[in-house]
C-alpha cells in the first residue's frame, strides 16, 4: 500500500483495513481492540531514522489509522510505516502483504506567501 502526501500537510489519514492474518489469535484481537494499545511508527527508508515512533494511532471502522501532523512530512523522502497493537507490553506487529509505502512529496505551496 503507497500513500503520497504533500510536504507540511497532514492528510490523507494513513488507514489500514485489517484483515485475517490466518493467526488463532487475530479474532480475538480485532473483538477486545478497545484494551489494545495502536501504535504507528514511521521510518525514513534512506537512513533509517524514525520520524515517528509509536505514536498514538486508532481503529474505526475496520481500519487501523493515524493522523499526520505537520512537522511528521517536513522533508522529502520515502517512508516506511507500521501499525503494532500492544497488550500488557507485548508487541503484535500486523503483518502486510505489501509494505506501507509513505511518499512525502515536494509541495507547490509557499506558506510564506499564502499562509501568514
């Protein structure tokens, strides 16, 4: 999954629709998700430095999301992300079928002109 967000904004909201990972605990899971700890974490692909590291993220409506906040895509770059639920300490990191793909990407808008 590849999202594309512009430098210095905050949407879209990253959103992962979860879906059966085939593990015997993942029914139970999804039914308690409001006792879970979400985490959302993101990693600068170049040099492997967080941006973001468990930052507080949230389920609705099927959806694990998290929203960006500006300083989050204040430079360039290609960025890895990831969901993990936590429960007493015990980190569950959701597997993908594709890698969640953040592109930040060059902005036309300059907030010295339009955004005093």
């Amino acid at each position: 999954m590849e999202f594309f967000i512009k430098q210095n904004s905050t949407l879209p909201i990253i959103r992962l629709s979860i879906t059966e990972s085939g593990r015997s605990d993942f029914n139970q899971i999804i039914e308690n998700i409001d006792i879970y700890d979400i985490k959302f974490s993101l990693k600068n692909k170049k040099n492997n430095r967080y941006v973001i590291l468990n930052g507080d993220a949230y389920y609705e409506d099927g959806c694990l999301c998290f929203q960006l906040k500006e300083h989050n895509t204040k430079y360039v770059g290609i960025y890895e992300g990831y969901f993990t639920i936590k429960h007493h300490s015990i980190p569950y990191i959701l597997p993908y079928k594709k890698n969640l793909t953040i592109n930040i990407i060059e902005s036309f808008t300059n907030k010295k002109i339009c955004c005093k």
